[in-house]
C-alpha cells in the first residue's frame, strides 16, 4: 500500500511537468504529427505495425515459454533419474 501511495503522486506529478511544454508549443500546426498531415496510408500502416507487433510478442512470449518449460521437464527427469534406492 505504501509504495502505491509514493508511486501516484510522483506519476501525477511527472505527468504535470511534461504535460506543460507539450500544451505551450508555440505556433499552430493545424495538428499535424511528427510525419506530417495524417491519410488513410499512414493510418493503415501504423495500424498495421501494430498488429505486426502484437503477433511478434505472442510468437516470441510462446517460444520462450517452451523453451522454458523443457528445461523445467528435462531438469525434473534428470532428479527423478538421480534418485535411486529406497
């Protein structure tokens, strides 16, 4: 509870800092982006990236999880084998 009660404030505090350049630039963009005016063909992509990302993280994250679950396998055969006798 209390490293909650340290964390919320710092994060609100940390927010307020950034948020205040952010909301002060000057000029007018006419909220364009970093990539300039947003179409259909940058929204398509980023979405696109997107999905692409999200597939990546569960392909790799269940490569992982058997890599991990062998090596638990093969250690539990291994003690299984170490014991012997009564």
């Amino acid at each position: 509870m209390r490293r909650i009660a340290t964390t919320i404030p710092l994060s609100i505090v940390s927010l307020l800092l950034l948020a205040g350049p952010a909301l002060a630039a000057e000029g007018n963009d006419n909220g364009e982006g970093i990539v300039g005016e947003t179409d259909d063909k940058i929204i398509t992509f980023f979405s696109l990236g997107v999905v692409l990302f999200f597939v990546a993280v569960v392909i790799l994250g269940t490569i992982i999880q058997n890599l991990l679950e062998k090596r638990k396998n093969a250690r539990k055969a291994a003690h299984l084998r170490s014991r012997t006798g009564w």
